[in-house]
C-alpha cells in the first residue's frame, strides 16, 4: 500500500465513540441536511470530541481566564453541555514556557476525557501565523514543540498534570526526519483506566503530515506500539462497544477496514460509493453503527454504515465541507467541525436531525 502525505495545516488545525447501536430501521432523511438541526457551540473552536460519558462536548477553544490575558494567542481544553448554552468547564495553562508569547500560538490538537475525571491531551506551541507583522513567519512544523500530558481533573486545585512524553521539539527551527517517528497525535480515545488510543503522526521539513496508524500508549509512560493492521490508516474509530477499530486509509480512500482493539488482521467491510476526488475526512461509531464523512470539491456526504449486515446508507449531502462529525456516546447527536478551505477549521455545531 502507497504511503501518502498530506498538508499539515489540515490536521494542525483539524484536531470514536462506543455505547449501544442506533437502531438500523431508520438512519436519517437522504437529501441535503436542514439547517435547523443546528446549534452552534463555537464560533472559533476546533477538534471537537465528546466526553466519554456523552454529558460534554470538548474541543480546543480560547482561554479567557489567565489575568492579565498574554497578548499571544493561548487556547483553552473548554467543555460544553451538549445542548446549547456556554462553556461549563475550561482549562488554561498557565505553565511556563507553555503560555504563549506575543509572536507564538498554541494548540490542543487531541483531548480525550474519560471516567473517573481522567483527561489525557497534546499540547503544542509554535509560531503564531497571525502575530503582527513584522514577524518571523516559518513553515510547520518549524519551531513548533509538543508534549502528551495526563490529568486528574477532579475538582479545582487537583493534582498537577504529568508529562507522558515529549512528542516533537523543534526549538532551533531544524525539523528532524525520520519516516518512522510518531511526532504528532490526534484523536486520543481511553480504551481502558490506564490505556489509550492515539493516531500517530510523522512530520517533515516539506510541511507535510504522514499517518502512521493507530497506536496504543498507557499512563504509565511505556513507549507506544502500532496496533498490528493498523499500518498507514488515517481515520479510526472505536466500534462495537470497544472491541473493534474501524478505520480508513487516505491511500485507498473509501474502503473501511476492521480490526480487533488488540490488533491483528484487518478485513475489509464496506466500499463507500467512489467520486473523483472524494476522501473519507472522519469515522465515528457506536456499537454496530458508523457515521462516515467524506468530502469532495462539492461538499460533504454523510453515510451511515452498519457493521452487521455491512451496508452503506446515504444519510445527506451538504454543499459545505465538514472536517469531523462525532457521535454522541448517549444520544443520537453529532458534533460537526466546519470547515473554510485547505483543512482550516471556522466553527463547531451541534446536529440534531442528522441520525434520528
């Protein structure tokens, strides 16, 4: 299978549910979706993800609370309830050197929040693209550095969270290079109290992104390992009440794959319709069913899959492009991440009419 690279702004700025299976009689209405199934949760957010719990939505959004505000742009772990309303929860970081100075950005590319307030995120900082000119603008990944961190989130003054690793640090503006090398994680997911799901990245000096599969890491700071199958895949997601991966490659963009969570040989089981063009852009499940975005030069298409009986529905088109489209864990919501063009996020919504 050909690797195949693709920009890093669009998983820089881009950031799986599992519960009980939808019910397979009544998908949703094929057609274009209707606009007032929406909720917009946040204007600027981005990499939107549900709570494990399905009582919030997560996603990195701007920090409000560190007096007096940095005049860098700093970002912010934020939760809302998934109904509409503001943010209920909101983690800042105040550590040095990760507040960001007036020429630098950050940014939580992967949040994951379990049970028992465990919240595992990656943190990078990096040259800020819109930091007044004059400036020294350079290409991602130069000058970016970030970090995989643990958290206890149990109340306000819980304990300091804890460094797993350092994922990429790039401080004298000379990217390394190694094919192999996990630089960059998206898509966290727990898979247990101490264990968790990840995509792995590799990063280059051309300014490209590589996936490398999915890889599964723990808490306790053992090296993370490729979950056998996995190799090269884009997209995942957690299926069948934990027991499964579905996922895609970006090589071979509308076939969806399967593989055991402990790994293995991965099987085909479902071939979402061909266009010129269209990629698979997310996969979600829970239980036996998976909501699958794809995009093209006309918009996005959902489809729904049911891992059973291995059909594909069409569920609805819209002439916007959708970067993610996550289940709800506990409900039939989705949460939507638009986008404005070359993978760059412009708002997070809430849909209610999508699966019914």
């Amino acid at each position: 299978m050909n690797r195949r690279a693709f920009p890093a702004i669009a998983i820089l700025l881009i950031l799986a549910c599992h519960s009980d299976s939808f019910p397979g009689a009544n998908y949703g209405a094929i057609g274009p979706r209707t606009p007032g199934a929406e909720i917009t949760i946040d204007s600027i957010g981005a990499n939107p993800t549900w709570t494990d719990d399905g009582a919030g939505i997560l996603y990195s959004g701007r920090c409000l609370t560190i007096h007096p505000p940095p005049s860098g742009t700093i970002s912010a772990i934020d939760m809302q309830p998934p109904v509409s309303g503001s943010v209920n929860w909101s983690r800042c970081e105040s550590r040095q050197p990760m507040i960001a100075k007036p020429d630098s950005a950050e940014r939580f590319p992967a949040i994951s929040l379990g049970s028992g307030a465990r919240l595992l995120y990656v943190e990078a900082i990096g040259p800020n693209p819109s930091a007044p000119i004059p400036c020294i603008c350079t290409p991602f990944p130069l000058g970016w550095h970030a970090e995989l961190w643990f958290a206890d989130t149990t109340g306000d003054a819980g304990p300091a969270p804890r460094k797993l690793q350092t994922l990429y640090h790039d401080h004298l503006g000379i990217s390394p290079f190694n094919s192999t090398q996990v630089d960059w994680l998206t898509d966290l997911h727990w898979v247990g109290t101490g264990d968790f799901l990840a995509l792995g990245i590799n990063l280059n000096v051309l300014g490209f992104m590589m996936p490398l599969g999915v890889y599964r890491g723990n808490t306790g700071g053992a090296p993370m390992q490729l979950v056998t199958g996995t190799f090269d895949a884009s997209h995942y997601s957690l299926a069948e009440n934990g027991a499964s991966i579905i996922f895609s490659h970006d090589s071979d963009s509308t076939t969806i794959r399967r593989v055991a969570v402990a790994g293995g040989t991965a099987n085909v089981v479902a071939q979402i319709p061909a266009a010129p063009f269209r990629t698979i852009a997310d996969i979600s499940c829970k239980g036996t069913f998976c909501l699958v975005t794809t995009n093209s030069p006309t918009g996005s298409i959902f489809y729904g899959l049911d891992l059973d009986s291995q059909d594909v529905t069409e569920l609805a088109r819209d002439a916007r492009t959708f970067l993610r489209a996550q289940l709800s864990p506990t409900s039939s919501s989705v949460v939507l991440e638009r986008s404005i063009g070359a993978g760059r996020p412009d708002a997070i919504f809430l849909d209610t009419g999508l699966i019914h």
